[in-house]
C-alpha cells in the first residue's frame, strides 16, 4: 500500500529530481528489502563545500553528489557523459571546445574542474573539455552549483565539479575493462592497487578511441573528429600514523583529435593534439583532537597544438602551439574552537605561465611568453545554532591578489534548517570572479579578416550569487528537492570591435557587458518492489546579457532527466536507462543582427550488465539512440553501439 501511494505522489510530482548517488554499505545485507532500506540512510561523507569533510546532515553548502557505482551502472565513461543527465547541468559540444559543462545557465568558463581538490588546466576558449577526462575507478563526484570563490577562488562562478578518486582498501585489488563497437569505439581500462602495511598505491591506465564519423548527408567530405584518448593515473599513500598521512597523486594524459571541416567553398584537415600531465604531494594531519592540518603542493603542465590542414594549394595552412605551466600550494587549518563552531584558515598560492603563438610578441623570432601569480587568504566559520533544528550558520571570506590585475574580495554566507525531522531549508549569498585570463589580456593573432587582441587593463569579473532550497524526504524511498538560483555578473569580458583597417576588423578584449541568471530545479527519486529505482529532473534557465537584453547563446530555456535502474544483486543483473531532453537553443547571427533557435532534441542511452561468475561481467550499452546530430549545431557522434567485459575482485 506504501509503495502505491509512493508512486502516486511521484506521478503527480511531475518532473523532480533528488541527488544522484549514495554510497553502499560495507557489508551487503541480506536481502534487497533490506538493502533498500539501508540504502535509504547511509549518505557519504563530503568534502567539497569547505574542503573539510562533512556528514550530508550537517552541510550547509548544498553539495550533490554521484557515486561511483551509479557511475558505472550507467555505462558512463568520460566526464561528459557522466554530467549530461544531472539536471541544471548542460553539457554542449562544439568543435573548438570540445565537450563542456555549463552550470547555472552561465557559459562554461564559470565552471571550475577539480581531480581530488585540484584545479584541472589546460582550457580551450576558456573551457575545459570534459571528455578528455576518462572516468576510470571513481569514487564519487562532487557538486556545488553556485557561487564558491569564498573557497576555490577564480573561476568558481557557476559552480564546482569535484572528482574524487576512490583510494585502495585491501591488500590486492584489480579491475580490468574491455569493450568495442560501432564507429570503430574502443575502452580499454586496466588498474591494480595493493595495501600493505602503511604503504597503498593504485595505478590505472585507460584508452578510448572513436573513428571520424560523417555528420551530413548532404556533404560525405565533413567528418565529427574521432579520438583517441590515453590516461594514466596513480595514487599513493603512506599512513605515517593514526593522525598523519601523506601521499602523491599523478596524472598523465593525451588525447589526438582528427576531423574534416568546411570554410566557405574549402575543405580542411582539424587535427589536435593535447597532453596534461600533473602531480600533488599532499600532507594530511590531525594535530589534536580539535585540529587538522592539510598541506598540498601541485605542478600541471599542458601542451595543445592544433594544425588546419587547407584541402587547396591557396589557403596557408595554420599551426597553433600553446603551452601552460601552473604550480600552486595550499595550507588548509580547520579548529574545533568550541563545541558548537569550527573555523577554517587557508592560504592559497599560485603561479602561472603560458607561451602561445596566439600572443603579442616582445621579442622577435622568440616564443611569446607571459606568467603572474596569484595569492589568496580565506577564512569561514561554521556556528551551530540550535541543534534541535540544526539551525546552523556559515559565513566566509576570502582576498585575492594578482600580479597582473585587481585584487578580489569573495565573501559568502549560508543558512541551514531542518523545521522538522524530514525536512531542509538551505539559502546563501555569495560574491564570485573570475580573473582575466593571460589569453586574453595578450592576445594578438589573425583569423581571416579578423584581428584579435587582448587588453592587460581588464578587471576581473565580479558576481552575486543567491540561492536557496528545500529538501523533503516523504519516506525512506521517496525524496524531493527544489532549488532556486539567481547570478548577477558584471564586468564581464567580451571581444568588441574597435576599429577597421582596410579590409581587417580588429577586436579588442573589454569589460563591457553584464549576465543575469535565473535557474529553478525541481526532482524526486523513487526506490520501490526492490530492485528498481527512478530518478527525474527538471530545470528552468533564464540567462541573458542584460547590456543588449539577449538571451545567452546556446543556453536552453528548459531541460529534463530521467533515469530508470533494475539492480538485482543475487542474479547479478543491472540494468540502466537514461534520457534527456533539451529545449530550443538560441544563438545569436551577428550577420543578420537576429536571434535564431536551434531545434530541441533529447538523447537516450542504456546499459545491461550480467555477473557470469569468477569475478566476471558482461555489458552492452547503447548510445544516442535517438540519433540526434548535425553538422553545425550539434556535432556528437551517431547512434552506436558497443560491448564488452567488466573483471574485478572488488
């Protein structure tokens, strides 16, 4: 009777959607009655809102979060694909940019990615692309949309995608992953880890590749670019003792790209080549019952190069080189200081270097250069109220300087209720910005007609953030969420035409414009007769530029999520189905001066997996199935499909 009525509330709750993801327990229940239920209660531990780690209960900051088992459930093998079904988050696709997130209804460049806590470089047009990170052995991921400047500084705008990976926790683990399919798509992923004594240490190595593909039937010549991707990652602890710990992550990454384009009447080779490589030490200690230390030092190195080969002997083809350097250090000190409130001091340092054939030139037949730092002190405060309703207050602040622009002032408060046992109110207010990047205060570089340059008098970009919700959990299966976003952006940086030489029309980088944002999300999830689960979401996004009243290109008004889950764990059977859809898109044609829409479309993708014994699984996924591309305003791969083998002793 219970669950009829839950799925009624459901059905009439329309599109709502609660966080993705919850951990497991250590040791399965028995039965799936009971493991449902346990499911209900256990909620991981995060870290992201304060970089201290907090019970969900006692988080003020409002943090979602996707497990990884949910991750794997659902056949998701880069980042993109894992953010493309979480409701308020869109993922676009472009040529240029890749694959990238936008949060908040505000371009990618307001989204900061993180690997444990540390920044992810190496961006094109100011934009992470999400599918040159492969999702190997993830232990969660970690999401704060909203203003979070107070702790990660520039950058953090829209919001932070954090992914946490999942540390070795027995003597000897393995897991190994290999699958194929159609437009040539190939996963290979293999990682051991072993614990002995205080030492533990996993290394894991992945490659995807996906073959060019056509994306018009009109044109055979234009290709998709297809990829292939290779990713080592290792991490490595030492339990000093009890309280101490220290260890050392380290990524490597690099990713070729080939495509066939189209400018006016002439065909062009896109090839790209991109490496990352990185690395932190990290110090994590508890110096009394009351205090903790944390110390990291971190080096990314990045190279991008991208060559357009002209299919014509006239046009000269074009080869862009960019390197980037960055090293940073953080001392993060939290104090229990009474038995109500617990205070969080941290210094942050950072240094950076680009070189890149896109920028002015000081010296000539020289590579042009340009590095700065930036240093940061932070402090926040959280102050339990009334513990009855876990009435809990936090306010922050944080100072930034930098060498080569304005100093920045990020302050930020949040609010937590709980009324009543099943209830939770959460609001905040935030300041935010986004330092000028040394691209585009040294820009100097030709395209076509076109001349671009940067300007070294930009001020940084500045936000206000207000957000707010309500968290409802109506029984141990059935959950509902409402969340409600507004951003205000000023100063914000954008490519002006300054003047016209002749046939050449220069643009300079300028503060000049203003966003505003408004987002609302509503969502539920539902577990019920068992093994099955449903999760919906919803989201309404009003962004535009408040300069010329425009809404934001690309930015859809509506979104929506679904994702439907069999688990069974005694006849080793899951099964997954996930879908969205995404409303009209507009852009802007600066030809014209009109505003235009892009057709909606929604996607749809499922998993099947079957434990066969040995520590053995078999999968088949499907992706795209509604087929939905084209060459110019949606360039993703086909409908495809693709098999392969899970062997893991975990």
């Amino acid at each position: 009777m219970r669950t009829a009525s839950s799925i009624a509330v459901l059905l009439l709750g329309s599109a709502l959607y609660a966080a993705p993801g919850e951990a497991a327990p250590e040791a399965p229940p028995e039965n799936e009655e009971a493991r449902a239920e346990t499911l209900g209660r256990i909620k991981p531990v995060v870290i992201t809102g304060s970089r201290n780690p907090e019970r969900p209960e006692d988080e003020v900051i409002h943090v979602e979060t996707i497990s990884g088992d949910y991750l794997s459930s659902s056949g998701s093998s880069n980042m993109a694909d894992a953010l493309s079904y979480q409701p308020g988050m869109y993922v676009s696709y472009d040529a240029a940019k890749g694959e990238t997130v936008q949060m908040g209804g505000l371009p990618p460049d307001y989204s900061l990615i993180l690997i444990n806590g540390r920044r992810v470089i190496g961006k094109n047009d100011g934009a992470t692309n999400l599918s040159r990170l492969n999702l190997t052995d993830i232990d969660r991921i970690e999401i704060i949309k909203g203003s979070s400047s107070v702790i990660y500084g520039s950058e953090a705008i829209g919001g932070v995608v954090n992914i946490i990976t999942r540390p070795v926790s027995a003597p000897f683990e393995y897991k190994v992953v290999g699958g194929g399919g159609e437009l040539g798509k190939l996963n290979v992923d293999a990682m051991a880890g072993n614990k002995v004594g205080i030492f533990s240490n996993k290394l894991d190595a992945s490659f995807r590749q996906l073959e060019k593909y056509p994306i018009s039937s009109a044109d055979p010549k234009l290709m998709g670019r297809g990829f292939g991707n290779w990713q080592v990652f290792d991490q490595m602890q030492f339990q000093v003792s009890k309280d101490w710990e220290v260890g050392a992550d380290m990524l490597g990454v690099y990713r070729r790209e080939s495509g066939v384009n189209r400018s006016g009447t002439a065909y062009l080779n896109e090839n790209k080549d991109s490496q990352l490589t990185g690395g932190t030490l990290y110090s994590r200690s508890k110096l009394t019952e009351a205090q903790q230390l944390n110390v990291d030092v971190s080096y990314s190195y990045f190279f991008d190069r991208y060559f357009q080969d002209f299919v014509n002997p006239v046009t000269k083809d074009v080869t862009t080189d960019t390197k980037e350097f960055y090293g940073s250090s953080l001392i993060h000190y939290n104090y229990n200081w009474m038995s109500n409130q617990s205070l969080t001091l941290g210094t942050e340092n950072i240094w950076e270097r680009i070189d890149s054939d896109r920028m002015q030139v000081t010296t000539v037949g020289n590579v042009p250069t340009r590095e700065r730092t930036r240093n940061a002190l932070y402090a926040e405060n959280k102050w339990v109220i009334l513990r009855d309703y876990n009435l809990i207050l936090q306010p922050g602040v944080r100072y930034d300087f930098t060498s080569t622009s304005r100093d920045a002032v990020s302050p930020r408060i949040g609010v937590r209720i709980d009324p009543v046992r099943d209830i939770t109110l959460k609001a905040g207010y935030g300041w935010g910005f986004r330092a000028p990047t040394l691209k585009e205060m040294n820009y100097d570089f030709v395209q076509g007609t076109t001349r671009i340059l940067g300007n070294s008098e930009l001020k940084p970009e500045v936000s206000r953030t207000y957000n707010a919700g309500i968290a409802y959990r109506a029984t141990q299966r059935l959950t509902f969420s409402v969340n409600g976003y507004y951003h205000q952006i000023s100063d914000k940086i954008n490519r002006m035409l300054d003047r016209v030489i002749g046939a050449t029309q220069y643009f300079v980088h300028t503060n000049v414009d203003a966003v505003e944002s408004t987002v609302g999300e509503v969502g539920s999830e539902l577990r019920f007769l068992k093994y099955f689960s449903v999760k919906l979401g919803y989201a309404y996004t009003d962004a535009r530029d408040r300069t010329s009243g425009r809404t934001l290109d690309g930015q859809a008004r509506h979104t929506g999520s679904a994702t439907f889950s069999f688990m069974h764990h005694r006849y080793g059977l899951n099964v997954s189905l996930s879908a969205f859809g995404v409303g009209e898109r507009p852009f802007y044609n600066k030809t014209t001066r009109l505003t235009e829409y892009r057709s909606p479309y929604t996607d749809l993708q499922f998993r099947i997996t079957k434990s066969v014994g040995f520590n053995t699984s078999l999968f088949v996924s499907g992706e795209n199935l509604t087929n939905e591309f084209n060459e110019s305003t949606l360039v993703r791969p086909p409908r495809s499909f693709w098999a392969g083998v899970i062997i893991q002793n975990f």
